[in-house]
C-alpha cells in the first residue's frame, strides 16, 4: 500500500492542492480527472517521487516499486529502442540488457569465442532469473504499438513512436504502481483498444490520468477528482463517478444555502444592534468572520463556447480525383469527397496513413499531386491543429485573443468581449493578465482552441483535438459542434468524441485507400465486428464443405463384410488351432513342423487384421446409434 498524508504544493501563489490524504492498495485501478491547470500531472510526479511535496508525507514499503509514464517523454541518449526498453535497476532488467548486447556483439563477429562463451553465460541467467517470457512479452508489446525494427536509435523515431515505446518500457517494468499521464494521446484507435484490454490483466496497481472517457470506463474502478485544490474520491468507473459527481455538487449547494442564510441572520443581528452581553456580541462578529472565510466548491466552470460563425454558401469543399504521396509512400489514391452545409465527418486510420495531410490539403497548406480541392467562395477554414501553434509566453493571456478580436457576436446577435470569452474558458479576469508561460500545457490548448473559435469560421478542421484538453471542456466542445452550423471535419482516435460529433467516417487503410461510411465509431466499430463474424462462420462453412459429410449408415460392402467378419474370425480360429494340433504331431520331422509353424503365423496376422477391421466396422455402428 502506498499512503499520501496531508500533501500539498504549489507554484509561487497559485495553490494546487493541499491536504490531500490518499492510500493506493494492491489492486486498484484509478483514474484521476480534473479541468487543465488544476495539477493532475504534478500531482502524478508527486506520488511518483519525481516532484517533492511543500508539505505532507508519503509512506510505502521499502522495496515498494514504481514506474512512471510522463505526458512527453523525453530521450537524450543515441540508444536502440530494446536498450531503452530494458532500462532500469531490476536484475531482470540488467539480465535482457546484457543478452541483448551480447547477441549484438555475436552477430558482429560470430567466431569469437569470447562473445560465444559470453552469450552462453547470459543464457543460463536468463533461465535463472525465468526472463525468456519477459523479453517475448517485450517484444510483442512493441509490435503491437507499431514498432518492428527493435534495432532502431529511439532518436531516430517520431514523437508518436518514441511515446509508444515508451509506454512499452512502462508496461514491462516490474512494478507495485505504474503511473500512466495521457497514455492514450498518439496511439491510433486498435492501438487504444488493445491497451485497454491489456491493462485490465496488469498485475500491479495502476494511477493514470487520461481523457478518453470510453478508456476511463474500462480500465478504472476508482476516480479521483482534483478539484479547486480538494481530492474527491468515487468508487467505479467513469459512469459512477458522474452519477456521483451530481449528489456531491447538489450536497454542496444545500450546505452553501444554509451556510448563506445563516450568515444573513447573523448579518441582520448585528445591524439591528440587538442588546447582549459584549462578550457574546464579540463571539457573534468572529462567528461572522468564521462563516465570511467558509468557502464552497460548486462546479460552475462552464465553458461556453458558442459563438457565431460567417454565413455558409451551399458550396464548400469538393475533393475530385485527388492523390498524395509523400516520401514514396502513397497516403490519398484518387480521393473523389463532396463535403456540403452541415457535414460532421471524422477522419480515422493508422498513424501515419495520411489523415493529417488530408487536413493540410483541405486547409491549402498542402497541393495535391494529382486531381482538384476546390472550395467554395463564402469558406472560413478555423484549423486546430496538432502542436503547430507557437504560443508567446512572454505574451499575457488577455492580449493573445485580442489580437484576434476584441468582442465577437454570437448567433443571437450578443455581443461578447475577449474578456467575457475567456471567462467562458475558465480564464478568471484576475488570471487574464498572467503570462502565457504560466499556464500548464492543456491550459495552453484551451487558450488556442478559443483563439480558432473567435476567428468565426463556418468550416472547422480538428487534429486530434482531445489531445491535452481536459474532460470537461471536451464536454463543452460536444456540445459547441452540436450547435455549429458550418461543417467540422476532425480527426481523433478519442471513439467517444467521435461517437458524439460525427456521422460521417472517412477510413484510412493506411495504403492510400478511404473507405466512407456513415454513422459514429461505435457504429463503424459494431459493423467491423459483424463482418470478422461472418468472415469467421464462412471459414468455418468452408472447412465444413472440405470435409467429408458425416456417414449414417455401413455401406453396401462394409455391410457385406461385417454380415461375414465374425463367421471368418471363428473359422480363423479353428484354423489355427487345427494347425497348433498338426505341429504337436510332427514329433521331430522339423521340415514338416517349419511349414505349418509359417502357415500359423500367417493365419494368426490374419485373425489380428480381420480383429481390428471388426472394431472399426463396431465402433462405426455405435456412432450411427
């Protein structure tokens, strides 16, 4: 068990949390959500010893392990992706390490007979220390995130890669706690899927914070909630945890009504100058001042972001013919797409299949090969992307969205200032005027995604835009989309985003092929399981036809021959016993005596054969009964 006991921290005067009082037991399965900023990571590098606590303890046992999986990993050293992998102190740990460099040191020169013994030594360790299975479970996990040439220097690999290796690391590090921040940004939809599945055979206890809500669901037993510094606790998974949320925030407002008319009374005693004893009117103005200083966390913070957009023509964006590769690898062959008024397409495939480019193309950042992207004349692209936004962080936060607009219009005609907006995204007008370089890494992309929303556009490209952003304002984003009335096109690996926003899927096969389909991910994911069925059961039909048709009855010459098997044992039988008789007769006339002894034995490998003949044809008769 691992125990957090009256931890606090914070940066300069901003306060995280405090009084945070928690114990992890053997077997838990914790999901930890809370709006951006409000110091889930910090928290996570808190527990895992990364970050040290202004104040409070945390106890566990001395050889108490844990491993932890950072947002952005980072990788200084030029070494093969297995070295990485292997790090660590465990002795099974060192024991790959060594095995791996002394195969590599063997291939390079395979007559060596220093390496040969080398090699021989480390394979008896692997046998002590059982850790054949640990590298076999290595190696299929990086395969499964996509990673086939183990060779590779992990600086050689992309951001996406070098985060699924090293989740690949975290998951195979012996552990009492793997600690897991945003495991899911970078991974594609069947890479999310096995990792889900996977964790829930983990043998440790796991703590990760993560906003994918479907992730949530299926992994968690247990939510924790930071929330304006306070840790709420809720047994179950994501579902029970919002279920439960409602009967906190009601018991809040009921205590915070009373708290509220009791005050006002004390108020109104004071100020009608009713007659007491001075000291108890001394004791009454501290009760006052008691109850002033009582403050209450009612989850208010909504984010209202729905503003207006231009006027959209009844031509958007119409793709004809259109290919794209890059780097030899075709991502888009001959992509013919109409997108009209209203359109809510997600965009889903493998990593690198070029669902990004299509975006690029669409937007004119990029041209295509070969074919046409035409776009309609009343077109205002608003693209979310990735990371590309370079946010000054010697800017304050009030001036970065005034750049863009100072007041924008919404859909009813209001007229709202940045101030009033970026209080809808949760930036208090006190907080306006801090730096950008202040806020943590999703308050940032909060900050950016409102930037896109007050340019007004009608048509709205999203690249993975659950990355970073915290769940509620995902929430709101849902919501925001619903409301929109230009066309979105976004492409996420977050199924429950796409299940909310989307009716339209374009499919990356990952070699240039798009497959349309309409309905949500939970749709597309329902007919994909549908079509392995029927692949399944024709298979199985087909293996049927190939075998032979089960028998009913004997056929007309098995019938034959069993009517007659048992007449020709017995005669067999007599046969042989006539000829043992004959033998005993001889006497000493050993040339006659050999005869019959060979006559004997070809009759009695008779019987044997006409024995087991009469088994089958029994055992055939039962079968039909």
């Amino acid at each position: 068990m691992l125990t957090l006991e009256h931890i606090a921290k914070s940066y300069g005067e901003k306060v995280l949390f405090e009084e945070i009082n928690v114990f992890i037991e053997k077997n838990d399965r914790i999901g930890l959500i809370g709006v951006n900023g409000t110091g889930k990571s910090t928290l996570l590098k808190v527990i895992a010893g990364i970050e040290t606590p202004d104040e409070g303890n945390i106890d566990h046992p001395k050889a108490y392990q844990i491993e932890y999986l950072n947002q952005n990993p980072q990788f200084d050293q030029a070494i093969s992706i297995l070295h990485y992998v292997f790090s660590g102190d465990a002795i099974i740990m060192q024991v790959l390490r060594d095995y791996e460099q002394a195969l590599v040191q063997l291939e390079h020169d395979p007559a060596n007979e220093v390496h040969q013994k080398r090699l021989l030594d480390i394979q008896q360790l692997m046998d002590k220390h059982d850790a054949w299975e640990a590298s076999t479970v290595a190696k299929t996990i990086l395969t499964k995130m996509g990673i086939i040439d183990f060779s590779q220097h992990i600086t050689s690999l992309s951001g996406g890669q070098q985060k699924r290796v090293a989740i690949a690391k975290a998951l195979i590090q012996p552990a009492d706690l793997l600690i897991l921040d945003e495991p899911t940004n970078h991974l594609d939809n069947d890479t999310i899927i096995w990792l889900e599945k996977h964790l829930t055979t983990y043998p440790g206890a796991l703590l990760l914070v993560t906003h994918d809500r479907y992730f949530l669901n299926h992994v968690t037993n247990t939510i924790f909630e930071l929330d304006h510094g306070a840790l709420y606790k809720y047994e179950g998974n994501y579902k029970v945890f919002l279920e439960k949320k409602v009967e906190r925030e009601e018991l809040e407002l009921r205590l915070q009504q009373k708290h509220d008319n009791t005050l006002r009374r004390e108020l109104a005693w004071l100020q009608r100058g009713a007659r007491a004893r001075s000291t108890k009117q001394r004791a009454r103005i501290e009760r006052i001042d008691t109850l002033k200083e009582k403050s209450f966390h009612i989850d208010n913070d909504n984010v209202d972001i729905q503003v207006g957009s231009q006027r959209l023509g009844k031509q958007v964006i119409e793709l004809r013919s259109v290919s794209k590769t890059i780097a030899n690898k075709p991502l888009i062959r001959q992509l013919d797409q109409l997108i009209t008024p209203g359109d809510r397409i997600g965009i889903i495939g493998p990593n690198g299949a070029g669902k990004t480019t299509l975006l690029e193309l669409i937007a004119g950042r990029m041209t295509p090969d070969t074919g046409t992207v035409l776009t309609g004349e009343t077109v205002k692209i608003g693209y979310y992307t990735q990371g590309e936004e370079d946010l000054n962080d010697d800017m304050r936060i009030i001036e970065y969205i005034k750049k863009v607009a100072e007041v924008i219009e919404t859909k009813d005609g209001t007229i709202i200032t940045a101030e009033q907006m970026l209080e809808r995204f949760l930036f208090s007008r006190a907080k306006q005027w801090s730096y950008i370089g202040q806020l943590s890494g999703g308050e940032k992309r909060r900050l950016y995604l409102l930037k896109i929303l007050m340019q007004e556009p009608n048509v709205l490209l999203l690249d993975e835009p659950t990355n970073d952003l915290d769940i509620q304002t995902l929430s709101i984003l849902e919501e925001y989309i619903e409301y929109f009335p230009g066309v979105v096109l976004t492409v996420s690996h977050d199924r429950y985003f796409l299940d909310q926003v989307v009716d339209v899927l374009l499919i990356f096969d990952g070699n240039g092929g798009i497959d349309h389909m309409y309905g949500n991910y939970s749709d597309y994911s329902n007919h994909r399981a549908e079509k392995e069925i029927t692949i399944s059961e024709k298979n199985t039909s087909k293996k049927q036809e190939q075998q032979p048709k089960a028998k009913t009855k004997l056929s007309y010459h098995e019938q034959k021959e069993w009517d007659t098997i048992e007449d020709d044992i017995t005669q067999l039988e007599e046969k042989i016993t006539a000829l043992e008789i004959e033998i005993t007769e001889q006497g000493s006339d050993i040339e006659k005596v050999q005869v019959l002894y060979e006559e004997q034995q070809k009759l009695e490998e008779t019987l044997e054969e006409k024995m087991e003949r009469w088994e089958e044809l029994s055992l055939l008769i039962e079968s039909f009964q």
